[in-house]
C-alpha cells in the first residue's frame, strides 16, 4: 500500500516528465519553477493514496492527480499577487522574480493545463472526475473573492469565515479525495463520505494556514509571518481577536486593520500582542482541533481495512501535525 512519501515521491517524478514547452520562455520558465521549487504535494497525493484504498493500479489517478497540483500552483500565483506576497516555499514569488503580467499569464496556462491533464484518464467514471473539478474550480475563485471583500470589512462573522475557507480552500482537497475515489473505481456513494471527510480535513488545513502565518517559523513556513495581519485579512485568529477584545483594544485592532500602516513590522507586533492577550493562539489551536476530530469521525463512516484505515489514519496525523 501506498504512504505518503511514495506518493510524493511519483508525484515528483510524474511533474518533472510533463512537457512544459520551452518558448516563450516568459511564459513557461515561471511555470517550471513554481512547479519545481518544493511544496508538500498534499493535493495530488490526496488523489493517489485515495485511489489506492480502491484499487491496487493508480495508473488512472496519476493525470487527475498532476491536474490538481498544477491548479493549486496556479492558485498560487494569483494568489501571491493579490495578497502582495513576496516569499513562497522560501523563494521569490513569480510576480516579484519576473512582473505581475507574467505571474497572471503564466498562471492562466496552468489553469488550462490543470483542466487537460484532469480529462486525460482512462478511468471509467472520467467525466464526473470532470465535473467535479470544474465545479471546485469555480467554488475556489468565489472564495478567494470573499477572502478579498473580507479585508476591506471588520464585521466578519465566524461563519462567514468558515464558508470562505471552505471554498477557496477545503474544496479542493475534498475534490481530491472524491476524484482520487473515483479513479480507483470507488462507488459514488463512498466518494462523498470521502469528499465529507475532505472537508472537514480542509477547513483544518486552512484555519492551520492562518495559524501559521502569525505563529510558524519563516525558516519551515516558507512565506512571511505576519502578512495575513499586513493585509488586514479576516482570519480566525483576528475575528476572534475582534470579537473578544475590550473596548479600547478592538479600537486599536480597528484602526490597524484598516489602512496600511507606515511601520508594517510595528502592525505586526501590536496586533499580534492583542492576539496574545486573549488567547487567540489557543483559541483557533481548539478549532484546528475540532475539525481534525470531526473529520476522524468521518472516516470510521467508511468500510476500510485495518491496513487501509491505518494508511489513511497516518496521512491524516502528517497534516494534523505539520509546521510547514
Ligand atoms: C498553500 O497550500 C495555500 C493554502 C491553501 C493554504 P499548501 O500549504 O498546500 O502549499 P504548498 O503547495 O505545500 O506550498
Ligand atoms: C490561499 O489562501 C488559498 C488559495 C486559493 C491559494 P492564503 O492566501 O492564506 O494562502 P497562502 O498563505 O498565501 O499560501
Ligand atoms: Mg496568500
Ligand atoms: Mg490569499
Ligand atoms: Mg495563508
């Protein structure tokens, strides 16, 4: 049975074989690099080891699987634009290191690539992998959409929260597991308990992201602490912190939440110095936990061989527990 490492390990393998073109140069070089310069592969590995608790040849999941990866990494460029960051997996992102014309364009071929190599399988049940794709694709640009408005608001509520980290996040992983499901042959029905447990698994990731961002290390984080605060984003750490401070401290939250502030570092420390003061690090560490437990029970839904459940149980602390 398939682990982890041995996904990523195809993956790799699998991503260097696609023939990224050579010319224009402007186009493809941004391409090759942001999709050669390390990130977790936790989407495509999510398509592959899925695939495998149904069938012993992944063969059919292995395009899908690519098409998702390719997606995310094309998220990433415009997301890098959006929200002014400079740093990803350590390195200079795309629109810093070329301009913010190639990040969009060289992001819009990825988009297309992504859609070809999700409908170039073999696998029986092709064309709702398809859909399936096409709908969480759109679900994404809608929840990146309402990360944007929410920056400009200070009256986020929670569930405004969690249904924007749904889409522009959990939906993806989620997709991964269904059409991961599927490739390996899966019923439907199986693929949405899978699809469940994805959800649930991604709004973790997510709320862990945000976590991350104030409270990771640069070094095994790889993108700058503190740019979610630069940004004023609504994230769960500074709804909370908004919503639980006394008077004179959420006036301060609102007044560094929105405009940019002369002294980005001096935002930093004075917002996350509130966040400390009402236990926000431990409130959204309960919350990461919550739906880590939510989507645990999820899977005990499924019929799944001892062996097989362990397999899966092992991806799942890999995620409950990263740093990076
Ligand atoms: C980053 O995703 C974007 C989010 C949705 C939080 P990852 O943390 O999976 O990024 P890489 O691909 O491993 O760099
Ligand atoms: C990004 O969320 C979700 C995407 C669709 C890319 P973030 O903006 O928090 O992702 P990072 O932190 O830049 O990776
Ligand atoms: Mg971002
Ligand atoms: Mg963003
Ligand atoms: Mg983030």
């Amino acid at each position: 049975m398939l682990d982890l490492q041995n996904a990523q390990e195809i993956i790799e393998k699998e991503l260097k074989k696609l023939n990224i073109p050579d010319t224009p140069a402007s186009l493809y070089e941004p391409v090759k690099y942001i999709l050669s310069n390390g990130g977790k592969r936790i989407r495509p590995s999510i398509v592959l080891l899925t695939a495998n608790l149904f069938s012993d040849d992944i063969s059919d999941a292995i395009n899908p699987a690519l098409g998702i990866e390719v997606f995310h990494n094309f998220t990433l460029l415009h997301d890098d634009l959006m929200d002014n960051s400079l740093k990803r997996r350590g390195n200079e992102t795309v629109h810093i290191k070329w301009t913010e014309n190639i990040a969009i364009l060289s992001g819009d071929a990825m988009s297309i690539l992504a859609g070809q190599l999700m409908a170039n399988t073999k696998a029986k049940q092709a064309k709702d992998m398809l859909r399936i794709f096409n709908k969480t694709a759109i679900e994404v640009c809608e929840g990146q959409m309402m990360d944007m408005e929410f920056e400009k608001r200070i009256d986020v509520s929670i569930e405004e929260y969690i249904r924007m980290i749904e889409l522009k996040t959990s939906v993806l992983l989620a997709a991964g597991f269904q059409i991961g499901a599927l490739a390996g042959g899966a019923k439907m029905e199986d693929a949405e308990l899978l699809y469940e447990f994805g959800r649930n698994l991604g709004l973790a990731f997510q709320l862990q992201d945000d976590y991350l961002d104030t409270y990771g290390n640069y070094e095994t984080f790889g993108k700058k602490i503190g740019g979610d605060i630069l940004n004023n984003k609504k994230t769960y750490l500074a709804i909370n912190a908004l919503n639980l401070s006394d008077k004179i401290d959420k006036e301060t939250l609102q007044i560094y939440m929105s405009s940019d502030h002369n002294d980005p570092q001096e935002k930093i420390e004075v917002v996350k110095t509130i966040f400390d003061k009402y236990n926000i690090p431990k409130i959204t560490r309960e919350k990461i936990d919550l739906y880590f437990n939510i989507a645990q029970a999820n899977l005990t839904k499924l019929n799944l061989s001892d062996d097989k459940m362990s397999g899966m149980l092992s991806f799942f602390n890999s995620l409950k527990y990263r740093e990076i």
